[in-house]
C-alpha cells in the first residue's frame, strides 16, 4: 500500500529580485514521517519552510498538502487550519500570562468552549507548563518559552507542523525537552518538518532528511538509506600489546581501507568496507594471531560526517 504524501512540491522556485532563494524544488514527505531540513546558512531552508507554511508566495511551482493543491493569490483558509507553523523568531507577548497568551491564539483558531479549556490543559502538560500557566511569560526561561511557542503551534491540532531551527540557542537539557515532546507529536500521528543545524537531534528524531544547497534540494531520502549509501563503517580496536603487531595484522586485511592511530591510547580507528560478517572475521583472524585486544567496537560515520562530505563533493 502507498501511503499517502503530506507534502509535495513541483519545481517551487522563489526568486528575490536576482537571487534565486529555493530553485526547482521537487519534495515529498509522507504522512506521518519526520523530515529533517539541513544545510548552511542562505542554503534556502527557511525560504521553503515560508512557502509550506503560505507565509511566502512561491515565484513558480506548485505545492500540494495531503493531496490538496496550494491555491496562490487565495487565503486557503481550510488548508492553513491543517498547518502549524514555528518560525526561528517567533515573538511572544511577555505581559501575558501562560494561560491567557495561549488561550488568545486558541480563540483567534476560533475553538468553542469546552474544548478551548480542554484542549489548554492538554498542550500545557505536554510541554511541560502546567504548573507555570498563571505565571507572566516574561518570567520564562528560554526553553520554556520556546516550548510556549511550541504549544501555541499546535493548539489547533495541526495534522503538519513545520518547525524552522526550534532548539536555536537552547542548552542540551532544554534541546533533550523539545526533542521528547516532538517524539511524542509523531507517535500521535502528526507530519513533522523540521530544521535545525544540530544534526545529532536530527539523527534522533529524523526518518528522512532532505539537503539543501544554494536552493537546490540535492539530496532527499529516508535516513537508513542514506546511512546505506554514504555512511562508512568504522572499527574501533584497542590492544593491550604493541600497537606495530595490531597494524601488521590490519595491513593483510583486504576490507580495511585506512586507519588513524588515536594519540595516546593503544587504539586505532579503521574505516572498513565489508559486510558484518567481514568484521566479524576480522575480529576472528584477530584473536587466532593472539593479539590481545581489549576493545573491537563496530560504528557508523554519523550524519554530521556524511552532510559535511557531501559538502566537500558539492563544492569540487
């Protein structure tokens, strides 16, 4: 069975004056996925999110959200009450309380009593500010408020919800916070789109990513076949002999590529083209030559590595 596409965009170009901001874009992001956006500064990531979110009329091309087309020069008034839409500089209003800063978005998406109140409790102990709901918003942390922000994003119930660098300037516990309440969003069914430049969150959370450069989407696939295509394997081994003797035997293995001696250990990281099995032969062969290994740890270049090797090729 096919399932069904939350976003699909043919050739979505927007052009400012002589730049082109997002050039060509051909996206789909399935239902109930989260879809990773990555790439530099000025990459177009924002541009796109905008046009998604109808905050920004694309130049040329089309958008379709859950199969319904995108109307241009129209409010799509029904379409944007399936969108939520939290952009990297989202303000909120300090002299409000928690309770009545979300109970006035609440009231512009026209929700009925009792459902607003319901629905208030139900966002507020989500994110995690039940107990802060009569506190004044100024008195927030940073994470708390962008958690606000987050809750103020879905009060509506958004069957997609588009997030523009969400955990920006955020400390790992706040980040760690936001990232569990998203897990929590996609097990309840919603599409995520996400961007962010912390690329381990997006590694976490992410079940496809897209890469961006210079406006173009250059890569755009589920994140184990990426992994598939451009991660390589890498060993991990320490010994408790001589470093030499570990090398010597590394040397007459024909899946180990090429190595780097860690300074001051007895280890060596090898990056290692075969199969599972081959690293298992390799430990094998290993322990047969009696060398006394005290680590063999099997890893995978992360996505971090892959976004800047696929850099690199971009740029020669």
């Amino acid at each position: 069975m096919v399932k069904e596409l939350a976003i699909r965009t043919c050739g979505l170009t927007k052009q400012f004056d002589r730049h082109v901001a997002v050039n060509n874009v051909d996206l789909e992001i399935q239902a109930g996925e989260v879809y990773g956006l990555i790439g530099p500064n000025g990459a177009g990531k924002t541009t796109l999110i905008r046009m998604l979110a109808t905050a920004e009329e694309p130049t040329t091309g089309e958008i379709y959200v859950n199969g319904d087309r995108l109307e241009r020069d129209k409010s799509n008034l029904s379409m944007k009450r399936r969108l939520g839409y939290l952009p990297d500089d989202y303000p909120v209003y300090d002299d409000l309380t928690v309770w009545d800063y979300l109970d006035y978005f609440a009231r512009l998406y026209r929700l009925r009593e009792p459902r607003r109140t319901q629905r208030l409790h139900e966002v507020l102990e989500l994110v995690q500010l039940g107990n802060k709901r009569n506190s004044l918003v100024s008195t927030l942390s940073r994470g708390m408020k962008q958690r606000l922000s987050l809750a103020r994003t879905i009060i509506h119930e958004p069957i997609l919800l588009m997030l523009d660098e969400p955990v920006s300037g955020l400390d790992p516990i706040a980040r760690m916070q936001f990232r569990e309440i998203i897990k929590v969003l996609q097990e309840a069914g919603m599409t995520i789109l996400i961007s962010s430049h912390v690329l381990s969150d997006l590694a976490e959370l992410c079940s496809s990513v897209g890469i961006m450069e210079l406006g173009f989407l250059v890569e755009s696939e589920s994140l184990q076949q990426l992994y598939q295509r451009l991660s390589r394997q890498q060993i991990l081994l320490s010994t408790l002999g001589k470093l030499e003797v570990l090398l010597g035997e590394l040397k007459n293995n024909p899946f180990v590529e090429e190595w780097e001696v860690l300074p001051g250990r007895n280890s060596v990281r090898v990056n290692f083209s075969g199969k599972q099995e081959d690293s298992a032969d390799l430990l094998r062969s290993l322990i047969q030559a009696n060398i006394p290994l005290s680590d063999f740890h099997c890893t995978q270049e992360d996505l971090e590595t892959i976004f800047l090797k696929l850099g690199h090729k971009q740029a020669s």
